[in-house]
C-alpha cells in the first residue's frame, strides 16, 4: 500500500511545497506510482483478476465522467446580473435537487461554469467549496442515479425508492446546515466586497466568447446536448460494456454536432479531464491492495452485530481517502459477513439502519477531500482554468472540511446513528 500512501502524500504537499513541478510532472508521478502497484500484482503476484477489476472499474468511471464533462462543456447557460447571498443559496439548492437527476457529476459539470460567472466579481475559495460539498456530494443521496456509490446499491439489489424514502430527513438537515453556512459566510463576503470603495475586479478570467462580466438574461445555448445527456443516463442502467460504449458515443456526438460558437462561450478544452483521468489512474491502480485490506479485515474490525454510526464513520473516513463507490462495496460486503445473511430484502428488514449509514456515509464524508468522489477534481480543475484560486488538498481539509463539513457530519451522526 505504499505507492498509494505516496500518492495521496504527493496530491496533498506537492501543489504546496511545489507548485511548478507537479503542474508538469502530476501525470508522471501518479501514472509511475499505478505502474509499481500494477507491475507488482502483474508479475509479483501473478493476480490478473484483480487488475482486470480495477481496469473495468477504472474504464466505467472515466466513461462517465468525460462523456459527462463533454456533454455540459456544449451547454451554455446564460446568467442574469451579479449574485447575491440568497440568489446563490437558491442556485445551490436547485443543484442539490438536479444532483438526484443528473447525478452529482452531471450536475457539477453542467453548473460550475455558471456558478463561477455568476459570482466572479468576488469569487473566492468557500464559493467552490461549498460547491463540491453541496451540488457534487450530499444533494445526490435521494436516488440511486444520485452518485456512484448508491448506483452499486442499487445494482445488488436496493429498491430504487428505498434511498429517498429512507435518505430524505438527512438530506434535509445536512444540506439545509450546509446552506445556512454558506449564506452567513457569503453574506460577510458580500458586504466586504460592497463596502469597498474601489470598483471590485473579477478574481477569475470571465468565462463567454465576448468577455463579459454576465449576461442581460438567463438562457440556455446547446439544448440538443440534453438528448445526449438523456443517453447517458440512460446508458447508466445498460450492462458493461455497452454502457460505457453508449456513454462514449453520446460523447463523440456532443462533440460533433455542437456549435463552435458554444463551446468558445464555455472556454471549453480537455484540460481538466485530462488531469482527473490521470490522477485517478494512479489512484485506481495504487488503491488495489487497501481495498484487498479492507475487504479481508471489515468484518473482523466490525465486530458482531456492529452499531450504525460505526458503518456511518467507517465508511465515511475511507471514502473521503478512497473512492467512495468501492468502499460502500466493502462495507456492504463486511456486514453481509457480521449478519451471516447475503440476501439484500433480508438485510432491508434486520439491518436497515446499517444499510442507511453506509449509503450516507460513502455519500457524504466523499465531500471531505478532493478525491472522495470524482466531480470533486473536476469541479477544482475547471475553476482553476478559469482563473480562481483553490486550495491545496490539505488547505481543502483544514479550511473547510474540518470546519464546516465536520460539525454536519457530527449532527447526523448523533440525530439518526448515536443510538
């Protein structure tokens, strides 16, 4: 496991202690530290199954999550005036819903542009932030569609409804926290900034062919891309590999068949999925051991009959260091083996409370780092190509995470698993 310890040490010190050099050489170290691990269990272990594993799981995710950021990159969508505190709790508010629609990657990648523009007069980290924790993580735990780790529920054998029939009174209360939040700490910012004598430059490069600092009305360019964007949805209940073929075939049709016009008020280039893609490459391939770990040791680290806020931290605290969709697997996986039953309805009707802490837990603790969930890198690449300034993986941790999703994540401990 040591690569994949490398890894998230160098995501976590190198853009700090040198910024410079891991803009040029990220690809190479995280692809170098996936070829040791893979090199290992290809000749060392002689364990293809494992890396075939990894591949497929690898290959699933970055079909979506580019054939998404290819579709949202051909839609445009026009803002009206410069936000305010409530305009932005509203806008992120109907992001958390869409997030159970669209998922939390189509979601982010369809709004993070105007989200930027809309506040980039006064664009600041905690508008990006909250952005991840809201609209790419804890809106999309009311459907299986939602975000990825429900999505594998689902496919063993979780009612579609049982999510938002069981998931909505924690929806309310973390994004209604999050929300309250985010408006008192914008609220601050947004008086700063009109209390400034000076005229207010935008901190970030405005985003639009014309360079202008928002538009006259609310629009939406690039509505033919919304079939695509169905396809894909579609796709996702479609078994491998036709899935990924569909998805990716909805992407070389966007691509295709969208105005240049779009595309150029987008500021759109393949820069940020090119940086997820090999990031999450090496986080893939360097991840194979720890989940080998967790899944061997889950249920001796259990114990018998284990409460649910132990699943709820459990899976939380290794989904916002691991991917969050295989470890909802280990974790389903280990109670499984606590409660001696396979069946899913069987662990509907004993361990339902279990089964909730993990689905909240893989959900909402994947906000906490850059790497929890797979929007989240997407959301800090676009923002940083278009000018604001995110921070380091450990800034991320220590300036929010810690701060502000924390106590969140406490509250729900305490309101649904204490006991």
């Amino acid at each position: 496991m040591l690569p994949f310890a490398l890894l998230l040490g160098a995501m976590a010190l190198a853009p700090v202690c040198a910024p410079g050099g891991w803009r040029r050489h990220y690809a190479k170290i995280a692809l170098g530290l996936g070829a040791v691990t893979a090199g290992w269990y290809a000749f060392g272990l002689r364990d293809w199954h494992s890396l075939g594993e990894a591949a497929h799981e690898y290959f699933g995710f970055i079909a979506l999550v580019g054939s998404l950021f290819v579709v949202s990159g051909g839609i445009h969508l026009g803002v009206k005036g410069e936000a305010t505190p409530l305009k932005n709790v509203i806008f992120l508010l109907v992001g958390a819903v869409i997030a159970n629609i669209l998922g939390t990657t189509g979601a982010a990648m369809l709004l993070i542009r105007p989200w930027i523009r809309m506040n980039q007069r006064r664009v600041t980290a905690h508008h990006l932030v909250f952005f991840i924790f809201i609209v790419a993580n804890v809106g999309g735990c009311l459907t299986p569609i939602g975000d990825p780790p429900l999505f594998l529920g689902y496919l063993q054998g979780v009612p579609f409804w049982w999510v938002a029939r069981n998931c909505w009174p924690a929806w309310l209360l973390a994004n209604g926290l999050l929300l309250a939040i985010f408006y008192a700490l914008d609220r601050k910012s947004f008086l700063r900034a009109r209390g400034c004598d000076c005229r207010i430059e935008p901190v970030a490069q405005p985003i639009g062919a014309q360079r202008q600092l928002y538009t006259e009305t609310w629009k939406i360019d690039g509505l033919p891309n919304l079939f695509f964007l169905a396809v894909i949805l579609g796709a996702v209940f479609t078994p491998s590999p036709g899935r990924e073929i569909l998805m990716l075939a909805a992407a070389a049709g966007s691509w295709f068949t969208t105005k240049k016009s779009v595309h150029a008020a987008n500021d759109f280039n393949f820069h940020p999925i090119q940086e997820v893609a090999a990031l999450f490459a090496g986080i893939f391939a360097t991840m194979i051991p720890a989940l080998a770990w967790l899944d061997h040791h889950a249920a001796a680290l259990l114990g018998p009959n284990p409460a649910p806020g132990i699943f709820f931290w459990g899976t939380g605290a290794l989904s916002a260091g691991l991917d969050n969709a295989p470890t909802y697997l280990g974790f389903l996986s280990a109670l499984r083996g606590t409660s001696g039953t396979a069946d899913i309805s069987e662990l509907l009707a004993s361990h339902a409370a279990q089964i909730l802490a993990i689905s909240l837990g893989s959900v909402f603790f994947g906000a906490a780092t850059y790497i929890g969930n797979g929007p989240n890198f997407m959301v800090k690449a676009i923002a940083e190509q278009n000018g604001v300034k995110m921070p380091s993986f450990l800034a991320f941790v220590l300036k929010f995470s810690l701060p502000f999703l924390l106590p969140v994540l406490i509250t729900v401990w305490l309101l649904f698993f204490r006991s």
